[in-house]
C-alpha cells in the first residue's frame, strides 16, 4: 500500500486524512489491490454492484453497450479516480456498466458496505471518508449532467464542438489532449466514426480546428 500512498492522497475519498491514518484506514477497510492487463474487465455489467474501485496506475474506461452491441464511452479514468461509488452505494444487484482496463493498470477495490458501515473499532476517520464520498457522488452527477448537454446535441457537429469546448474550458487554454482516439471519441459521442471523421476534416478546412492524433487547437469562437 505504501508505494501507491502519493496517489492515494490525491484521491478525492481520501481528501483530509493524514498520511499514517490513511494506511491505518485501508487495513480497517480489508481493501486489496489488483492488476489487471490492457482489455481486461475489471468489473463486468451484470455483476453485483459491491465494490468502489480506485485507480492506482494507468486508466480504465467505463463503458456500456446496448442490446445490439453498440458501445458508449462514458468516461475515462485515472490514477487517484474512483469508480462505481453510486452503483455500490445503491446496492444494485447488476452493475449496468463495464469498467475495462484501458492501459496495464493497479486498481484499489473496497467494500462498499465497510465504508458506510462504521467497523467494531469506531474509527474516527469514518465520518470525514463518508463526507468525501457524498461529495464525490455529487460532483459525479455535476459531469454526468454535463454530459448529456453534449450527446443531447442534434448533430455531430454540435456534438463535437461542445465536448472540444469544455474539454479547452477545462484546461483553461485553446489547445488540448483528449483522452480518445479517433474510435473511442465516436462511442464517447454516440456517432458513427466515419461521420466523426468527415466532420473533423471540415471543420479543419473551415478553420475552426487543427488537430493532430488526439490533440486539438480551437481556431475561432463556436
């Protein structure tokens, strides 16, 4: 647990826990920690929603994919993120989404039932881990509405510009990484890749965008 510590503290759950409670913390929590390859599922749609998962290194994306085998990208994850807080909180009995290792990565799993329940030992960090955890549910729901504002938008265009304009919004700056590919901001989108494509390179014709791979320069106002 040690070397992941720097990461840990970063994590929004653990936000005002000291260093030496924090360790103390995980052992009362019986969280563990494991790795998982590229492509691997880390937590499968249709399982019990039982587990709040922390990424330690790398990324995972959590996905959902329709009757017909359609995948949406609904987020992407790193290192300090939590993940499936709302679902284990809720105590679904099947997870409706896919986490997936998006890169190797070390993923933190802890039982949800030992966060909201206080242990035999009274421990006083509780109260403080499950004010962090009603804070990072709302700030999750914030994104969430945010985005729908983007996928409601009516064409792929609008959609496009709206998500390059909070991610630029976000970074503070016109130029910026996104965390997809090409095939990957389409399922983020809910458009086909082609059409992504096509509407890519006319907005670059146009002068509203240059864009190399995954990285992108808002030109003009949109």
């Amino acid at each position: 647990m040690k070397k992941f510590l720097n990461v840990l503290q970063r994590c929004p759950l653990f936000e005002g826990i000291e260093a030496e409670q924090l360790l103390r913390m995980l052992t009362c929590l019986g969280a563990r920690v494991s790795h998982f390859d590229k492509k691997y599922t880390v937590m499968a749609e249709g399982s019990p929603a039982r587990y709040i998962g922390i990424v330690l290194s790398g990324s995972v994306q959590v996905v959902q994919i329709d009757y017909y085998g359609n995948r949406s990208i609904l987020t992407r994850m790193g290192a300090s993120h939590v993940f499936a807080e709302a679902f284990a909180c809720a105590e679904v009995q099947a997870m409706p989404v896919t986490v997936i290792a998006d890169e190797p990565c070390d993923i933190m799993l802890i039982d949800c039932h030992h966060i909201l329940h206080t242990c035999q030992n009274n421990c006083g960090f509780h109260q403080q881990l499950i004010f962090n955890l009603m804070k990072d549910l709302a700030t999750k729901t914030v994104l969430f509405h945010q985005r729908i504002e983007i996928t409601s938008k009516r064409t792929t265009r609008e959609k496009l510009l709206a998500y390059l304009s909070v991610c630029a919004k976000g970074c503070g700056c016109a130029t910026f990484s996104i965390p997809f590919d090409r095939q990957e901001l389409a399922d983020y989108l809910e458009v086909d890749r082609s059409g992504l494509s096509a509407e890519i390179s006319k907005l670059r014709r146009e002068g509203v965008l240059r864009c190399e791979k995954n990285r992108f320069t808002l030109l003009t106002d949109t």
